[in-house]
C-alpha cells in the first residue's frame, strides 16, 4: 500500500500564559489521505495529548493554532 509521510509544525496559544508554544512531528498516511483528514486525524490525537497536560476541555482549535504541513 502507497503511503504519504507529512510533516507538521503546529503552534498555539499555552494554557495561563497566551505564550506561544510548538509541537512537530511527522505522519504516514494512506496515498489518498487529504490533508484535511491528516490535520482532522491528529487534531484528535493532540487534544487528548492537551488534556493531559492542561486539563480537560483544553483543545487545540480553542487556542489560535497556525500549522505548517508538507507532504513528502
């Protein structure tokens, strides 16, 4: 199976302070994945990542997110 390796950089607001903080990584998805879904699919992952550390009900779009993505 024909995959897509994206690389994101993520940056939002923190939690308390409004500083500006980052988050990168990379993702394989299937060769037909948009990157709507990509963003959707670790969107999901990274609020509950948000959670953990801030407390619930913390979620990424909630807090000025700006993402940087490429497909490889």
């Amino acid at each position: 199976m024909e995959t897509i390796c994206w690389k994101w950089l993520l940056e939002c607001d923190e939690p308390g302070t409004g500083r500006r903080i980052s988050s990168q990584g990379e993702v394989l998805t299937p060769a037909h994945t948009t990157e709507q879904e990509m963003r959707e699919q670790l969107l999901a992952q990274l609020d509950v990542g948000f959670e953990r550390r801030f407390g619930e009900g913390f979620r990424i779009q909630d807090l000025a997110p700006a993402w940087r993505i490429q497909q490889h």
